[in-house]
C-alpha cells in the first residue's frame, strides 16, 4: 500500500510552452473545491430539492522565503510579484498557471493571488503565505 505525504508534494509554474518550473521550497498547499446549489423546489412539493450550480476552487500556500543560490533571485517572487507591486493588478499579467502536485497525481489551473502575507520570526525561516482562486475550470487533473 502507497501512502503520499509532504514530501511527494510540490507546487510549479507552467509557462505557455508547458514547460513546469518548481516556484520555490514550499512548506505547504492546499486546495479546496466548492459547488453552490440551486434550489428547485416547486410549490406542492414535500422536499426541498436542489441541484448543483456553479464551481469555485480556492487554495492556500506556504512558501518558505530564501535566495536561490544559482540565480540569485529571491525564490517566491515570481508569486509575490503578482500582488505585492507598485502598479495595479490587471487581467492579463496576473492570471497565470501552477501545478500542485504529489508523486505522480497533480491539479492545474489558472489562478489569481488574492492575497499575501510576508512573515518575519525570531528563530524561524521567513514565510510568505498566499491565498488563490482558480479562474475556470482545472486544466489538467490526475487525482
């Protein structure tokens, strides 16, 4: 019997080419799939009835913040950048697609960072926490 656990997990970039680059050492995601429910309960009727109606998949990350020692960038600011700017947001530069993976299952999308948290400890490694929502369905899934 296989078990995954944190470390089968990663979470990568996919440029237009799909190619994947890991974004950083993520300590942690998760990733959380809504439906709402319409209600079509007609008059006459004992029982409420429903039926699905629209999806909404948001997640969260914990990337650990530190220098890439090869290329000398900062190892979550491809993220960061996405929210964390001197100019606006816009529509086109800050929708982008990841992959949230564990061995060989993965989930892709499209999302957008809807928020951002730099943390700054004694005696812990730097953190930025980020919240997404995917726009759309996923683009690929193997669960």
């Amino acid at each position: 019997m296989t078990y995954y656990s944190g470390k089968d997990g990663s979470m990568s970039l996919v440029a237009a080419d799909n190619t994947e680059t890991v974004i950083a050492k993520v300590s942690n995601w998760s990733l959380s799939a809504q439906v709402d429910t319409l209600e079509v309960t007609v008059l006459n009727e004992n029982d409420r009835r429903f039926v699905p109606g629209l999806r909404s998949m948001t997640g969260t990350a914990t990337i650990f913040y530190y220098k890439n020692p090869s290329t000398g960038a900062h190892a979550p600011v491809p993220l960061l950048s996405h929210i964390l700017k001197t100019a606006s947001v816009n529509e086109t530069d800050d929708i982008f697609k990841v992959e949230l993976g564990w061995s060989d299952r993965h989930v892709t999308g499209n999302i957008i960072i809807t928020s951002a948290e730099l943390a700054c400890a004694v005696g812990e490694v730097m953190q930025a926490s980020i919240q997404f929502q995917f726009t759309n369905a996923p683009t690929a899934l193997a669960l």
